[in-house]
C-alpha cells in the first residue's frame, strides 16, 4: 500500500440551509433603492421546500460568476431548484439603474405544481420596480404586489426577473409570442372560452 492522499475541499456553510438560521445583522437588506440588495426566493412543491435561492446587487459584485453568487446543491431523486446560468442557485450582480436576470426551475418531485414565495415587506418607498415574468405562460407578476406566484411545472420552466423603472421594465417585459391556453369548459357547450396572452 503506498501512501495515503489527503484532498481538502474549501466550503462556505450557507446559513439557511437545512432550516438554519441566520444571526439578525445577517438579514438580507431588500430595499430596492440601496446599493446592495438580496431578495431570497422559496421554492415549494408537494411536501419539498428550496429556500437557498436569491438575488440581488452589490458594489463589488459583477455581471459574470463571482464570489459573492452560490452554486446549486447537487439534484437528489426528488430535488426541487432554481437555477441561473451558470449552475447558481444565488445570483449576486454589480449595482445597476436596471436590470434583467434569467433563471430556470428544475423539479424532479412528484409534484407538478410549483409556489415560489418572496419577502415583499422591505422593498421601500421608491420608484425601483421589480417584476418577475413567466416566460412560458408570459405573465408578469408585479413582486411588490403580490408575494407569491404558483404555476404548472414543465421541463423547461424559465423566468425572467426584470429590475429597473417603469420604462424598463415595461420595455423588457414586452412578450414575444401569443399564448393560447385550452378551451373551456371541455367538451364544448354554446358557451366557449378560450384564454390567451399577448
């Protein structure tokens, strides 16, 4: 037998992870008018909760992977997970006047509805506007008016979150195809209704 091999792995405990908490000076500040913000996001499905996923900006922060983003757990039988490019579960960009993210869900539960839940409490008294946008069902979820958003998962589920002012995000949040839902009631009757987005 030759000699032994020694391999050392740098971790970072993420303090909510397995329901651990975090002391109060390491709260996330989310007003949307500061410099540095993070916005956490839970994900749930059946009886599976995520809640390590986030976003936001800071100073030192940039466009492009860095120090201060997280990387996504590996998947398990039944995992459930948010996912920015990059293999991140936390995506932490420089401070910008706008700003748009892209992420996807991946849900291996046996659940195929799908809640993400937000802290809507702290985003202050100003003109910064932060919408997340369906981008399979385009719907566009106004984040300081509702704190929750639940959806039919498929492969593929991606979302943009649009941060900036009413221009931008209007602007961005422009949908680039028609949406036809299915009819109802099925079968038809003399009433019909066909729901759809533009």
């Amino acid at each position: 037998n030759g000699p032994g091999l020694n391999l050392k792995i740098p971790v970072t405990r993420n303090k909510g992870i397995n329901g651990g908490r975090m002391e109060q000076g390491e709260r996330f500040a989310s007003d949307l008018s500061d410099k540095e913000w993070r916005l956490a996001i839970e994900l749930k499905a059946g009886d599976i909760r995520n809640t390590i996923s986030s976003f936001g900006m800071h100073p030192q922060g940039n466009d492009g992977e860095d120090q201060l983003d997280e990387h996504r757990l590996p998947n398990f039988i039944h995992s459930l997970d948010l996912s920015f490019p990059g293999s991140l579960s936390t995506s932490i960009v420089g401070t910008h006047e706008a700003y748009t993210w892209e992420f996807e869900i991946l849900n291996t539960t046996e659940s195929s509805e799908v809640t993400l839940r937000w802290d809507n409490t702290s985003f202050g008294d100003n003109d910064r506007e932060l919408f997340l946008h369906d981008r399979i069902e385009e719907r566009l979820i106004n984040m300081r008016e509702k704190n929750s958003y639940t959806f039919t998962y498929r492969t593929g589920y991606t979302f943009n979150l649009h941060f900036g002012d009413r221009t931008y995000v209007e602007r961005k949040a422009l949908p680039e195809q028609v949406v036809l839902s299915d009819a109802y009631p099925n079968p038809m009757g003399a009433r019909t209704t066909i729901p759809f987005t533009v």
